[in-house]
C-alpha cells in the first residue's frame, strides 16, 4: 500500500514510518512544515494529492502544552486546520485515514480508565484543538480511524522533546529532576502504538480506537524507572505536584486509557509499560551508547 505519513520528523510519526516500511509498504514522508505547510491549503492539498497515496497517516501536530495555552490561535491553525487541509485533500482521493490523537480530549476527573465511548471534555487549549481536529476528521472522510494515545516514549524526534533522552542526559549532568507526581496516565512506547496503526490500515474496522500500553504511571514513576533502566540513582528524581510546576497549560489529574474496540484487531493487549520502556531504552542503547556512558 502507498501511504503517505504526515509529521515524519516526529517520534511517533517516525516509528510509524518505519514500521510500515519493514511491513513492505511503500511510504511518503512528509517532514514538517518546512518541507509541506499542511496549514496552508493551496500548498497542503495539492502536494497530498500529487503524492497519491491510498492511505494517509496524519501523525503531525503542535504537541506543545504550554505554548498552545499561550498562542491559541497558532494552535488551531497547526492542529485543526492543518487536519482539515489534510482530510480535504483524502476526500478528493477517497483513501484511508488514521489520525492520531490524544487523551488531552479528556478531562481526567472520571477517576477510572477512559474508554473509547466516554464524552471528552478538554481542559487546555492543546486538547480543544486536538479534538476540533478529530470532529474535522469525521466530517470530511468515511474511511477513518481515529487513533488517541497517551505520554508517548520512544526512540527519535527533536531531541528536546524527547522524556528519556532529556531525563538521562540530565542524570549524566547531575542535576536534579523534577517530575510530577499527581499527573497520571498509560505510558507508552511509540513503536507498539505503530504495529497497532499498522494492523489497522490492513482493515476496514473504521472508529475510534485508544492504543496504549498496560499499566499506569505519574511522570515521576516514569522518570524513576527511566533512571533505574539507565543505571542512575532513582533519588534524583523529586516528586513535585502540577500546581508547583506553574504551568501555563493545565494538567489532567488521571487519564489512564483502556480499549473496548481495539480487541476487533489487536488480539493480545499491549505489555506493561515498564516492560515496553525497558525494550526501547535497549534499542536506544544500540543507537545512541554515548546517553548510558
């Protein structure tokens, strides 16, 4: 299948690009807004429909929290015009959609894990525009996947955005970390939530979907076993509350995902997320050996 990924440069868009290519796919890779400005119409549709994919993987987005709550404007026009421009041009060409969401379309005061068919309620301005974009997905294309996932771990992408790399690098330092320890969710590693993406787009099982590893953890339980796995002492890590942090975008409490859909095409759930950090900090080993020296 051609399949053309968008925000290629990403972590997750990464893996997803890769993980397609091993599964024999032929993929288009569009980097980021320097190389197609999806918010830009008569740029965007134009270059999506000269690329002729069956298939479009919209992984690219303004994942930034606290820039969106302070640039709304700029955040809508990445997030959900960009998606529109995206989905108008796969209308044209009538092929398959997976957008990539997230579990900031909830407001994470239900207290158990969130399913499929729970109502979102976004409490930051990064989730308004991240659920804007998923109504604009379901108003412009019928074959779609909506594919939300949580605190993403992985093995690319910028290397300021990046939690392990930033963690480690900090531990090497010395410097203290500071994590919060009342923001709960389901870690995850990007490259199970890609096999998943991959296993979708080989199906006609269109909907929404909630792709995450097992398990629960606070952003300090991260950081700690991130340490723990790179052999740094866990006492560097300081647990702190969201509200010290004073950040301009809020935080949900808990939005710990599960899947009532996913069971249609994933038949085994995904690992613990203890066990999927600890497999991609071994490939990052691998790749970069200069991080755990």
């Amino acid at each position: 299948m051609r399949i053309l990924v968008t925000g290629a440069s990403g972590m997750f868009g990464e893996d997803i690009a890769e993980v397609l290519e091993e599964k024999g796919h032929d993929v288009i890779r569009f980097k980021g807004r320097s190389h197609v400005d999806l918010c830009d119409a008569a740029v965007a549709i134009p270059a999506i429909r000269e690329a002729r994919p069956q298939a479009i993987v919209h992984a690219a987005a303004w994942r930034d929290i606290d820039r969106c709550e302070t640039e709304p404007v700029s955040a809508f026009e990445n997030n959900a015009l960009g998606t529109r421009n995206v989905m108008l041009a796969a209308t044209g060409m009538d092929c398959k959609v997976v957008h990539i969401s997230t579990d900031a379309v909830f407001d994470g005061e239900k207290g158990t894990p969130y399913h499929e068919f729970d109502s979102p309620n976004p409490i930051n301005v990064y989730g308004l525009t991240k659920l804007a974009a998923e109504n604009e997905v379901r108003s412009f294309v019928r074959r779609h996947f909506i594919v939300r996932v949580p605190l993403l771990l992985g093995l690319g992408g910028p290397p300021g955005a990046n939690l392990i790399v930033k963690t480690v690098e900090k531990a090497r330092k010395g410097e203290e970390i500071v994590a919060a320890c009342d923001q709960v969710a389901s870690p995850t590693y990007t490259r199970h939530a890609a096999q998943i993406v991959e296993r979708l787009l080989g199906t006609d099982l269109y909907g929404t979907y909630h792709v995450c590893n097992a398990g629960s953890g606070s952003r300090w339980d991260v950081a700690v076993e991130i340490l723990r796995l790179a052999g740094y002492p866990t006492a560097r890590v300081r647990p702190v509350a969201s509200a010290e942090l004073r950040r301009p975008g809020p935080r949900q409490r808990y939005v710990v995902m599960t899947s009532i859909c996913l069971k249609a095409v994933a038949e085994q759930c995904l690992p613990d997320w203890r066990a999927a950090l600890s497999e991609c900090m071994k490939v990052m080993a691998e790749r970069r050996p200069e991080l755990f020296s």
